[in-house]
C-alpha cells in the first residue's frame, strides 16, 4: 500500500476492525518514511459480469433502480427497496462467487420481490424469467395464488385446492 502523502510503497497495520456490518475492514495504517498516519477500507470484489461480456463491479443502486421500475405506481417506499437491494447483495456474497452475471442478478432479486410486492414481482419475473404469452402470466399467478392459500391455511388443517 501506497502512503497518500510521501508515495512510499510500504506502510505498517496499526489496527484492524470490521465496518459495513461485517462486509468491509477498516485499516489504520502508518507510514514508516514520512510517519503520518491513513485509513483505508477493504472489501470483497463482487463483479457483475454482463451479457455483452463486459465486467462492472455490483451496485446496490443498479439493483433498487430496477426494481424501483417494477414497482412504479405500488405502494412501496424507498427503504423497502434499500432493504431488498442489500438482501439480494448479501445473498450473491454468500455464494462465494468474484464473478456473478447480471441474469443471476436478477433471478436473486425475485424471492425477496414477491414478499415484498406480488405485482411489483410478476413484472419483474416477466423479464427475467422470460415469459412469452400470457399462459406464462397465469401459471405465475397461479403459483403465488396457491401459496398465498397456503399461508392462509391454519396450521393441521388439509388445504383444499
């Protein structure tokens, strides 16, 4: 590591601790030529790797923003989908992937979606599950109808379809 101020190439870890809920590291460092001391921060790289083939490092914003889309005219406010974008980013970390594409990107953000808003997430699933008719649209609904019955369901009782 680079000093920021006298562009010595070495520098000596002072003291190590976790930020960013456990996602970062934060590094006080000292630089042994000039003495003055500096902060870096840490993370692990999580690149999004797109259909052109292109790589651009993951954003919590790209995420939000597509999702805000979907959810244009519904009633979900904007630390709904602060929340849902830190999800979906925890959620690609925890497959240990460097590397994830934009398709995967947005099969994660389906889950998290349709507890959120169930319109917001058949237009979103329209795209990235590719559907082409409206019998895609139905069996979509038809899912989440049988769902929605089962969680409406008391606890022993048989479900009926």
């Amino acid at each position: 590591m680079y000093c920021p101020f006298c562009r010595h190439s070495d520098s000596r870890v002072i003291d190590s601790r976790v930020a960013d809920d456990g996602t970062a590291i934060r590094r006080r460092r000292a630089c042994p030529e000039c003495g003055r001391r500096f902060t870096t921060v840490e993370t692990a790289a999580l690149a999004v790797v797109k259909r052109s083939g292109a790589s651009e490092p993951f954003s919590r914003a790209k995420v939000a923003d597509g999702v805000r889309k979907a959810c244009q005219g519904r009633p979900v406010d904007e630390d709904a989908l602060a929340r849902l974008a830190q999800r979906v980013e925890d959620d690609l970390r925890a497959t240990g992937a460097s590397e994830i594409s934009t398709q995967d990107v947005g099969l994660a953000v389906l889950e998290p979606l349709r507890e959120l808003d169930e319109v917001a997430f058949l237009r979103f699933a329209s795209v990235y599950r590719g559907f082409e008719s409206l019998d895609d649209f139905e069996a979509e609904i038809a899912l989440l109808k049988a769902e929605q019955d089962l969680r409406r369901a008391p606890e022993g009782a048989p479900s009926t379809p």
